[in-house]
C-alpha cells in the first residue's frame, strides 16, 4: 500500500512554494479586541498573517487540487470514503481517491430564516436551489472546500461536484425536548445549554429509543462520497463534578442516580456516599458516564452507516471536557476525529492541543470559532467571539489561529462560525446568537470584504505552509 511520503519527498517532487517567516522579531500585527460591545475594555493582541512570511517559489508548480478539495499528491489507500491516517507526525484526512486533505469549512451554510434574509436571498438568487450553486461557487473560489454542521446539506449535495459535508444528528437533544415535557415544558435548575442540574441523561432506558430515532434517517447519506462525517448533539454539559450532581440533585429512583450509587458501590466496595468521593472517583466516573452516552451513539452510527467517520460530540467547556484526560481517553476508543468548538482564546494553545492527541491518540476539527466585526453596523453584544474593529481586523485573526493549528500538526480541519450574520430581528433564535457579525455575508447576501480576501489568502497556502511547519 502507498502512503503519503513525509515532507522531503514532497519537496523533492514536487517543489512546491517555500515560506520562512520573515526575519523580522516584530513581524506581527496589532489587533484591538474585547469581549463585546458592552465590555470597555480593549486589548491588543499579536498576530501573524502569511504575508509576514518570505516566498521563494521554485520553478516548478504547487500540487493540483484532487476532486474534493485536497491535494493530488502521494495517492494513497483509496477506500471510496474519507479516513485518517497519520503520517510520521502529521495527521491528514484522506479524501476517498487516497490523497491528502484538509478540511477549509464554513458552518451552517443556509439562507437565514428571518423575513429579511428570505425576501434578500429571492431577490438575489431567485430561488433556493440558484442559491446553492452559487455560494458553492462563492466557497470554492475562496479556497473552502466544506461545510460544517447545520448547513442545507441536501440542497447543497445536489450542485454538481459539491462541498464536502459533515451531518449532525441530535439523539441527546431530541430526547431532552421529549423528556421536558415531563416538568411542564421547562426544567426549573438547569445550565446553559438547557439540561436540568447540567446533566445529560444518558442513563435513562427511554434515551436509547431516541438515539433510534436521531440517527436511522442517516442511512440516506451512507454512500455519498462527499460525505465526511457526522455530529452527535453539541456541546454537552460534561461536567467535572457530574458525580455529585446525580448523588445530590436527582430522586434516589431515577435511572441517574441509580447508575451513580451502583457505580460508586461498586468502586469502593461497599455502601458509600459522598463523603466517600475523592477527585479521583470524579474523574473515573466522568469516564464512565461519558462512554455510557459515546458508545451508544457510535454504535448507531456504524449500524446505519458503516462507511462514514463519527466526529464526535463537539466538546466546548475550556475548564471541563477540554482539560479532562479521562473523556478524552474514552473519546478515542469511538470517534475518529475530536469536534472541538474553539472560543476565548485569541489563538490555539499548542500544548492544549498536544494533549488532546495524547490523551485520545486521534485528530481533531476546530467546529466553531470566529470573531465580530465593529464596522458592520451590527449591535455586537452577544456570543462568544471576540469583538474587532474592523473586517480586516477578522481576516487577520483568521490567520494567525488556523495558522496555529496547522503548527499542532493534529488539526485536519476548521470551520468558520458562521456563514451569514445574525438578524437583530429576528428573536426566534437563541439568545447567543441574536444580534452580532459573525458570518461571511450579512443578512443581504454581500460578502464581507476584506475579510474574504485574506481567508481566501491563507486557504490558498495551505499547504505550503504545511511544508513550512513539516520541513
């Protein structure tokens, strides 16, 4: 079997560009950036671009791109479907030809529901299906070659040639809206993703009927080669002390509490409480109660689909399941690339993201990141992206962080949140996601610009920059 050559021998047959940061120290941009727009607060923040860096192009010519956006260069197993494999130190995805891919995406590409965005995007497109072919065009001429969770895939997957797409499916979700209805449509304690005392219910018999339900109409997908893979649910509350939280807030007959007690008997030895729990027994037991939902969903997932990667579950929490080895230890027995939803950072920790590798052994994707521009007349007050002053000010962030995790070398992918801005108008959506500049169009379908630009700058260099950090 081939395999990909390690990154002399793509210098050596292929020649392609040559980058080396510039020589410079203080070869960095200055951005301006605070929370929101409520927060007085600005701090300055370093970022490189790639335009920092000193190109010295050899004679011959960079790699074509393969039929799905990646790189036809060094073909090796092709399965028919989209894998992984990790070449002496360097994750890739492999496209269903064998050839090596990077996974350039934008979430949530639909027309926004509000009365606004539909009466722009007939007026613009005509009709949806005209829409589909031309933000495929819009992508692809921008050097995305994907798009990311919530997106229109099955109108996206009818333009000829599309993007590479990932589904996701919400056997937890669904079953938290059916079980509500129990506590008259509204729990009374819960976090903020809206369980009750933060808890996914993953011990609950009735769980495994959703999970079913949620996942069966994948079937549909099972042989579609743009396909890379799919979600189960987003951002679950896995909590560090989910032990005492079923010990102490659920009734003693709850399937919950029920799974916890017998769990921690059985650890200690004998009819234990929580004067009992140490820090050790929080950190199996969120193990524990982590893969008693990762199992379930995975298993679904090959039964109705065995040729299609699982993504994982989108972890998000900085202070939980991101710095929890146990979850991650478990995560890599059944997913094949990490969904991580990236926010609060100005750019990637390297040594964060070596331990997610260390503790799963597998890749990750960047599901969720961006940043909010102060110049698109938006209000700007909610979500989590940092606030900048201008769209140039975005396009540099988007450099200097996808820049980062091509340094990891465990990163095959990121996805811009999102593809078109927030309508302040429309209060149906949540909250988090009412009033503020986080897409790649506005409400009226025009591209921002310059932030489109320099995304398209920096996909283009991909892979020379890959070299770069590989040589």
């Amino acid at each position: 079997m081939m395999q990909l050559k390690y990154i002399c021998t793509l210098i050596i047959f292929i020649g392609v560009q040559s980058i080396l940061y510039a020589q410079d120290p203080n070869g960095f941009y200055e951005v301006k950036a605070r929370k929101n727009a409520e927060d007085p607060n600005w701090e300055t923040y370093q970022a490189k671009t790639v335009d920092m860096m000193t190109v010295m192009e050899d004679k011959r010519k960079s790699p074509k791109e393969s039929n799905y956006g990646g790189w036809k260069i060094n073909q090796s197993n092709a399965t028919g479907f989209f894998r992984t494999e990790k070449i002496k130190d360097r994750w890739w995805i492999i496209d269903p030809d064998g050839y090596p891919f990077i996974h350039k995406g934008v979430a949530v590409v639909r027309p926004g529901k509000s009365e606004k965005q539909q009466v722009s995007m007939n007026e613009k497109y005509g009709n949806i299906q005209n829409w589909a072919i031309k933000e495929t065009e819009l992508l692809k001429e921008n050097g995305f070659n994907g798009t990311g969770a919530w997106s229109d895939v099955d109108r996206l997957r009818e333009v000829e040639n599309p993007l590479v797409y990932t589904v996701i499916v919400n056997p937890m979700g669904s079953y938290k809206s059916e079980h509500i209805k129990r506590y008259g449509g509204e729990y009374l304690q819960t976090g903020w993703q809206g369980f009750r005392f933060d808890l996914a219910m993953v011990f609950d018999p009735e769980f495994d009927e959703y999970i079913e339900k949620a996942i069966a109409p994948i079937q549909k997908y099972a042989n579609d080669k743009h396909l890379l893979g799919y979600y189960t649910d987003n951002e679950l509350p896995w909590k560090n002390d989910a032990l005492d939280r079923h010990l102490t807030y659920l009734a003693k007959d709850e399937p919950g509490y029920l799974a916890a007690k017998k769990w921690l008997d059985e650890r200690k030895g004998k009819d234990s409480d929580l004067d009992d729990v140490n820090d050790d027994d929080r950190l199996a037991f969120t193990a524990f109660y982590f893969e008693t939902y990762i199992s379930k969903v995975s298993a679904a997932i090959k039964k109705y689909d065995p040729n299609h990667m699982f993504l994982g579950c989108r972890f998000n929490q900085e202070k939980e399941e991101l710095q929890n080895p146990a979850i991650f230890e478990v995560a890599g027995k059944y997913i094949d690339i990490l969904s991580v939803n990236h926010y609060r950072k100005w750019e990637p920790d390297l040594e964060i993201l070596a331990n997610w590798e260390k503790w799963s052994g597998k890749p990750f994707i960047i599901t969720e990141w961006y940043v909010k521009g102060e110049d698109s007349g938006l209000p700007n007050r909610t979500g989590a992206g940092w606030n900048v002053p201008t769209q140039k000010d975005r396009g540099i962030f988007y450099h200097n962080f996808a820049m980062k995790l091509l340094e990891s070398k465990v990163c095959v992918g990121w996805h811009w949140f999102t593809y078109q801005d927030n309508d302040p108008l429309d209060l149906t959506t949540d909250y988090s996601n009412r009033d503020s500049n986080k897409g790649i169009v506005d409400s009226e379908f025009n591209v921002y610009e310059p932030l489109m630009d320099l995304m398209k700058d920096f996909n283009e260099k991909v892979f020379d920059i890959i070299l770069v950090f590989d040589k």
